[in-house]
C-alpha cells in the first residue's frame, strides 16, 4: 500500500516537474501583454518573430539566443515570439524550443485578429518571416526589420540601439 | 575614405530602394507581365480577352502558409474563373535560394493537384517587386478598366490561415463586391507569410 501511495507521489512530483518545464519553455502572450513588457524603460529590447515551419527563422535563431548569452549582464532582453498556429503550441513549438535550449525567453503569439497584431507590432510590416523588432523606450527607439540577422548585423544593431 | 563609404552606402541604399519600390496600393493601374506557366507557354494578363479582372496570387511550393491554402487557391479559380475573374497563380522565389521553388518542382505540383489555372515562374523577379509581394501567400485582385487593371484589394486570402475558424473572406467577399458592381469593403490585409527571396539584381 505504502509503496502504491510512494508510486503517485512520485508519478505527481514528475507531472508537475513537467507541466514546469513546459510552461517555462513557452508561454503564451497576447499584443497587450507584449507591448506592456517592452515599454520597460532601462531595456532594450530586441523581439524576433519566428516559426517552427519557417526555414530561414530557425537558421537565425541561434543567433538572437547568441546575442543575450554575450550581454547577459546588460540590460539587453531578446524575447522570441513564435509566430506558430495556437494550435501547434504542444505538438510543435514546446518540443523545438525543448531541443533547443535557448537562453531567451520563448513565447507563442496568442492573436485573436493576426491582422491586429501585425499592425500593432509596426504598421510597415508586411507579415513576412522573419521579422525582428529593437525597442528602446529611454531612447524612444522602435524600428522593425523585415529581414534575415547574421550575428555581427545584430550585434551591430544592439550596439547603435543602446 | 570612411565619408566615402558612407556616402556609398547611402547611394547604394537609396539605389536599392527604388528598386524594390513600395509596390502597389488600392487604386493603383497594375502592369502586365509576360511570365512562362508551368506547361513552357508564356501568359500574359491580355491572353484573358473575356475576363472582367484578375485575381493574381503570389504563392509559392515550399511555403507552408502557401500550402495550407491551396486548396483554397484552387477554389477560387473553380468559383470565379466562369465569371471572368481568373486566379494566375506566380511564384516569386529564386531556385537557387530555394530549389523546391524550381520551375520543375512547379510543374510537379500543378501536375499533381490539376491546377485549373497558370502558375507562372517569375525568373526575374522583376513582375513581383514591381507590385510589391514580401511574402507567399499575397493577393492582388485587379479589376479590368478602361484606363486599366486597377488594383481593387491587396493580402490574404482570409482572416484564417488554419482554416478552422474562418470569419471573412477577404477575397471572395471582394471578387463578389466587384461582380455586383460595387468597390470591396476591406480592400487591403495583412497575414503571416514566408517572406519571398527573389534573384539579386
């Protein structure tokens, strides 16, 4: 009996441990929720749009988590935001971020109008993949590009934007 | 030497953004083309002598955003082709960036899917910047005029690229407003795409 009763306390610990890692490796986020955290001042922000289907998005992405490993102690935060279906969040986008082990936060556009959240996101954006924006609110800084980053193009881009 | 690059680089910036143009908006006369379909012949928008407009679709094979909407791509050539708006299909991608985007991998997939309409290879890429395509799938539906074929709506298909839960179609909704001889409500969108690589310059 003991040991059934040790066997689901056990079987829960692992439940929860999972539903952790799970949540912690993307969690959903809404425009409202993403343009309240980027007007932190002190930080610059620096948001690439990608998804798990997107060939040249998961090419460049090591080379954001590359950016805020180097500056981990700057006040610099890359926020990856898959740009995925909802649906997809279980079966696609927590497994790729799982194997990917990125240092960056993750997270899932959770868009009622995909319209809506383009536009607010930068009224010059075509929806095209990959897209990045830099935030410096002390700066007054919002710039979005519509294009692919090789390291040194963002790090160059992170340094004008300090 | 380090004003000089500067100053090139402006030149060169400045020179590559006439390029690439803003493309068109509503209400602007679009261009004709003449672009090779996948069975060797050319198409032009004038081989259409009966059709009252055109729905001009930038999409592409690789793209999964393309994909999910072929089917519905080849619905609306199945709807509207009989009342003379046409779907001409273009792909914009360079095969050299991406070799599923060839020419032949194109004849493939119109010969497996029996499209009913062209799908047209812009090898220069030229017809694309010039109207302004960034990603796959992007709509152009063009009404015949006198002055021309003026562009009547720009972007998705619909607001639901899943297809689960579609609430406006943009481009039915458009092609309907046009055939009953009124301007579409929504006349431009934006969608989540694959962005197109085209050939340099």
């Amino acid at each position: 009996m003991t040991q059934i009763r040790l066997f689901l306390l056990l079987l829960m610990v692992v439940f929860v441990f999972q539903a952790k890692a799970q949540q912690k490796a993307v969690r959903l986020l809404t425009i409202d929720q993403l343009e309240k955290r980027v007007s932190h001042q002190d930080t610059v922000f620096i948001v690439n749009f990608w998804a798990t289907w997107c060939g040249p998005c998961v090419k460049e992405l090591p080379v954001f988590d590359q950016l805020q490993k180097t500056y981990k102690n700057q006040p610099l935060k890359v926020l990856l935001i898959s740009m995925d279906f909802k649906s997809k969040l279980n079966t696609a986008v927590v497994p790729f971020v799982q194997n990917h082990h990125f240092t960056s936060e993750v997270f899932l556009a959770d868009k009622s109008s995909e319209q809506e959240f383009i536009d607010r996101i930068d009224k010059n954006w075509s929806g095209a993949l990959p897209g990045t924006l830099v935030i410096n609110t002390k700066k007054n800084l919002h710039k979005f590009y519509e294009q692919e980053f090789t390291y040194p193009e963002l790090n160059k881009l992170y340094q004008n934007s300090k | 030497m380090k004003r000089l690059f500067v100053l090139l680089l402006i030149a060169a910036s400045s020179i590559a953004a006439k390029v690439a143009g803003p493309g068109y908006k509503v209400g602007d006369i679009a261009t004709d083309f003449k672009l090779k379909n996948v069975d060797g012949k050319t198409v032009s928008l004038t081989d259409y002598p009966a059709a009252k407009g055109y729905i001009v679709i930038f999409t592409c094979n690789h793209c999964p955003y393309a994909r999910a909407y072929e089917s519905r791509i080849m619905a609306l050539d199945k709807m509207y082709a009989s009342k003379g708006y046409p779907v001409i299909a273009i792909s914009p991608n360079d095969p050299a960036a991406i070799p599923e985007d060839s020419p032949e991998n194109m004849k493939k997939r119109a010969t497996e899917k029996k499209y009913s309409f062209p799908y047209l290879f812009d090898d220069t890429g030229l017809t694309t910047r010039t109207y302004g395509a960034k990603a796959t799938p992007h709509v152009y539906v063009l009404k015949k005029t006198a002055k021309g074929n003026v562009v009547q709506y720009i972007g998705a298909i619909d607001d639901d690229t899943e297809g689960t839960n579609i609430k406006n179609k943009y481009v039915e909704n458009a092609v309907n407003a046009l055939l009953s001889g009124k301007n579409p409500t929504i006349t431009s969108t934006k969608a989540i795409g694959c962005s197109i690589k085209l050939k340099a310059i």
